[in-house]
C-alpha cells in the first residue's frame, strides 16, 4: 500500500520517523531504499538527528551523506536488537554452575572460569572472536580422598582461587592422617572448606587454607587480590542475621615440612589433566598430539593473618552503615587491593565500601556508604549510588587548564531513586582533579576516581529501568568505554557513548532532539532479548563483543551490523 503513494509523500513518512525506524523501512525493499536515499534535504534530516551527524556534511554528495548515515547507524548501534548474534556453548550437554564460574576480572578480559554441576575440575578458558579454548584445568588436590563440591572461583593477576567442600569418602581403609581427611573429620558433619590457589607462573605451586574457625558457617562470596591476600564473606547456616567478612593476608613463611606431592599411582590419572597446562592455542595442539611432561604441583598447606571487616550477629554489629543492609553477596577490592567494596541483596552496584589502608591493625576499618547528592537537574538533587569509573582523561602541559597541574576527568555510571516519588535513573557523572604536576609521572588508575566527592552529571541512560526480581542487574562497559552493557534478568540493554565527547561537553556532537527535561544528553537504548537468565556478563577484549554466563549456559553476544540477529548452539569439548 505504501509502495502506491506517490514519491514525496512517501518521504514525508520517512522524514517523521526516528533514525532507526527510517533505516529499518529503507531496508523493506529497493523501492523505499531508493525513496529513502535520493533526496538530500531528507538524508541530511536524518543525520541531524544522530549524533556527530553534521560534521563536515555541506561539501558531501548524496550517496556520501548515506554512507555517513550508515557508517554512524551501526556506531550507535541502531537496530541492534534485530541484528544481534547469539551464540550458546553446548559443553556436552554440561550444565553451568553459574554461582561457582567467575569472569569478572577487569585486567584478564579475554578469559573465564567455568564450574560444572557435578564436576570437580574448574576450567580456564580463553574466550576469543566468538570461541572459547581450554587453558588449563584446576584439578583439587583433595579429589581422591573424598567428594568436592566448587561453591565459588576468583581470579587474581597471578593466578585463580577456588574456594570448594569437601567430603571425605565412608571408606574405612581411607588414611585418617592425611591433612584433608583429617581436617574434613574435625570439621562440620557435611564436609569442611578449603581455598585453593594455583599460580599461573614457572612455578607449579598449589596453595591450600583451611578455615577451622568459620565451621558453622558457609561461604558466600569471595574475593582475591594480586598482593596475597583474599576475603571471603561468611553466613550462619542456621542464623541467616549472623554473617561477616574476613580479609586474609598470606603467610610468606610457610612451614616446609607441610609440603606434600601427590603419590606416583596419581601420575597416569591426572597425565592427561597435565597436558593443559600448556598455554594459549598451542594447548588444544599438544593434546591432540599427546605431547606435554608431566609435572607434579608442590601442594603447600598454607597460613594467613585473618582481619574481620565487617561483623554482625544477634548481640553485634561492627559498624552502624550496616545496620539493614543483610549479608554482603559480593565482594571486589578496589584501588589496588587499598579498599573493599560490598554488594548487598539486588543492590545493581556496591552499597558501603572500607578504606583497607590499616590492614593489619585494629580497630576494624569504618564502612562508609557508597552514596553522593549530584545535581540532576536545576531544581533536583538526587542521592546517587556511583560505580567504579569505566573512563578517563589525563592532560598535561599545555593541555591542562590549570598551568603547573595534571587535569584528570572520571567518567562513571551512577544509579539514584526519588526518595518520595520512587522513581529511578541511571546516569553518566563526572568528577575532575587538578593535582600538582610540574613533572607529570603519573599512570592511569580509573579505581582513584571513585575517591573523590564532586560529582556532575553529564548524561542519562534512556530507557533503565528498575527490576524488582531477586537478582541484581548486572552493568559492564566495554574495553574503551564507547559501549554500556546492563543486564536485567532476561534482557541485555546496550548503550553506546562517546566518552570523551561527554566528559567534555562539547557542544554539537549530539543533537538536541537528545537532550531530556532534565537538560542531560539521553542515550538511546538497544534491548536485547535473550532467552536466558544472566547471572554475569562483561565485554571481551572487543568493544562489540559481549559474554554472559546464564541459566542456560555461556552465552556469547556480537552486537555488530553484520549479525542476523539468530541464536546458533556450538558444541564444544574442553573435558
């Protein structure tokens, strides 16, 4: 019907949709694509409304207008929701642990830890340009002795940790003075819990803890630092209002004579759990061919400095800021390893952070509120919950607009709710410093930005909203931070930015059909529909790249243009 309109009418229609929907009826058939692109006025309509659109544009011909128009569409990722790619991982039909698989580890983008129900191994992976190859298997010592079940995996820059129960066999023959039995048989009835940590280095070193103090409790989040030490957070299995967090600092001087290698009748059982050792590519070759030495892990028994950070029970609470807030579900250090951050309930980021500089000391250190007043409009102050910042500037010399000074910008997503109307946004914020710096030396560290207190906001992300579900959303942003990611049960939302152009201010990049009431900048969402439960996500090494592990399994996102927007299932073998 609309094909028998005439030209210019036709036109009309297309000059009074947005930039997606113009794009998406271009593409029904050759007629509209052709009515949609031969006329300039409406092409240059369009690329007004899209942001960095009008740069440059008076000297292009028309099909160089169309060309922009596209090349700019598939920036801000329009249409993404139609043409999104999803990719599951079959591991033979395994299903996932997502509480015990990791892949939250910033500086290792490229990599994951997966747990299995009912396996005992953890595997390292890599994950590269849509596939995923095993690294290495972390293989329990302890796994001959008895049954472990992984409840929790942490990645550091040295190595992995992974925090299981085990539970000796009903064996009479079993030898009750091996470490893990006997630790096992003076624990809780159901099995007692270790921490595992394997290097990554030359040195094939297996560090083992054990928590004797922390019986009756289970373990529900963990935590790990490059510079030697953990936390974990612990729960009461019968009191869920007795729980508290510990931090461990490692024991250098490790007794000698509590090494202990695994016995020669292991050797031909675990040669083939050896040879993944091996890394990058050259693994999935050196398996297939048989060709790896065998090695055997030193297995240290270690020790630790245990430090409580927070503390609450029927008759105590360490620090007023936790009073209401339950039990902390997740744990991230932060600023290199000089503060901890506490995740509560469905909170979507950290709720109270400590400042971990009197480690070890007493008295334990304060936990403070992780909660700032920012102007959101000129008539409305919001108190905001901010995240860690995804980008940054740095300007020096003449650059900084403060001679003698080192200019810094920060760049976070900040979540607020009205105190009496309940209604809840999602924001950009920026905060700035100007530190002395005549001889500037100083490196990058987007964690420093989340010390300082001025805050404004620069832009809102269109179209969050709040879930009341029993999971927290789940934000990420992507490597250069041009990419947002929020995932909200069954839906991933996607934002795309330009971070500079925003921290900046600079007029002119987006259009003002973008800019809300509230007078910020709206980014435009793009919804996608998974049919899947996200429980982690984070971006790979490539801005459109997008992993999630999910009720179904390891889910792999590519959000680029050239997706049909299907959902294929690839088998894939890493036991």
């Amino acid at each position: 019907m609309v094909l028998n309109l005439p030209t210019e009418l036709v036109q009309l229609i297309f000059r009074s949709c947005d930039t997606p929907t113009y794009l998406q009826l271009a593409y029904c058939c050759r007629s509209l694509y052709e009515m949609a692109t031969q006329s300039r006025k409406l092409v240059l309509h369009q690329l007004r409304q899209t942001p960095g659109g009008t740069e440059n544009v008076d000297t292009m011909t028309t099909p160089e207008l169309v060309h922009r128009l596209k090349l700019l569409s598939h920036q801000e990722l329009f249409g993404t929701e139609h043409f999104t790619d999803r990719k599951l991982i079959d591991f033979q039909g395994k299903k996932l642990n997502t509480i015990a698989s990791s892949l939250e580890a910033p500086i290792l983008r490229n990599r994951a830890l997966l747990g299995f129900q009912d396996d005992e191994t953890v595997y390292f992976v890599d994950i590269r340009a849509g596939t995923v190859s095993l690294r290495r298997r972390l293989e329990s010592p302890a796994k001959r002795f008895g049954t472990i079940e992984v409840l929790h995996t942490a990645f550091n820059s040295n190595g992995a940790y992974v925090l299981h129960r085990f539970q000796p066999f009903v064996d009479k023959q079993l030898d009750t003075t091996h470490p893990f039995v006997k630790q096992a048989m003076q624990s809780y009835s159901q099995g007692s819990i270790f921490l595992v940590n394997y290097s990554f280095g030359s040195k094939d070193i297996v560090k083992i803890f054990t928590f004797p103090d922390e019986n009756e409790y289970d373990p529900i989040a963990l935590a790990a630092h490059h510079d030697e030490k953990f936390a974990i957070s612990w729960q009461h299995r019968q009191r869920d209002q007795d729980h508290h967090v510990a931090i461990y600092c490692m024991d250098d001087t490790d007794d000698e004579d509590e090494q202990y290698e695994e016995d020669d009748e292991d050797e031909e059982e675990d040669e083939e759990d050896e040879q993944t050792e091996q890394e990058d590519e050259d693994s999935d070759e050196q398996k297939a061919s048989g060709k790896s030495q065998k090695t055997v892990p030193k297995i240290i028994w270690s020790t630790f400095d245990a430090y409580s950070l927070t503390e609450i029970n029927g008759e105590r609470t360490s620090d007023a800021a936790l009073v209401g807030k339950g039990p902390t579900t997740k744990l991230v250090f932060n600023d290199r390893g000089n503060q901890m951050l506490h995740h509560y309930g469905t909170n979507t980021l950290f709720s109270s952070f400590q400042k971990l500089h009197a480690i070890p000391g007493t008295p334990e250190p304060t936990v403070r509120n992780n909660n700032c007043v920012v102007e959101y409009s000129p008539s409305l102050m919001l108190q905001f919950e901010i995240g860690i910042p995804f980008f940054a500037t740095h300007r020096t010399g003449s650059e900084s607009p403060i001679p003698g000074t080192c200019h810094w910008q920060y760049l976070a997503v900040a979540i607020a709710t009205h105190r009496v109307e309940h209604w809840t946004v999602a924001c950009l914020l920026r905060s700035e410093s100007n530190p002395q710096a005549f001889r500037c030396n100083h490196f990058m560290n987007l964690d420093r930005g989340r010390r300082f207190e001025d805050w404004t906001a620069v832009a809102q992300l269109g179209g969050y909203d709040e879930h009341n579900a029993t999971q927290a959303s789940l934000i990420a942003a992507s490597p250069s931070g041009t990419r947002i990611a929020l995932a909200s049960w069954k839906t991933v939302t996607v934002w795309a930015l330009e971070p500079r152009v925003l921290i900046d201010e600079e007029a002119g990049h987006y259009p003002e059909s973008w800019t809300n009431s509230a007078g910020l900048t709206e980014l435009r969402p793009a919804k996608i529909e998974l049919d899947a439960v996200c429980s982690q996500l984070k971006f790979t090494e490539n801005e459109n790249e997008l992993v999630a592990i999910t009720d179904r399994g390891l889910m792999l996102l590519d959000i680029r243009p050239s997706g049909r927007g299907v959902e294929t299932i690839e088998p894939r073998n890493i036991f």
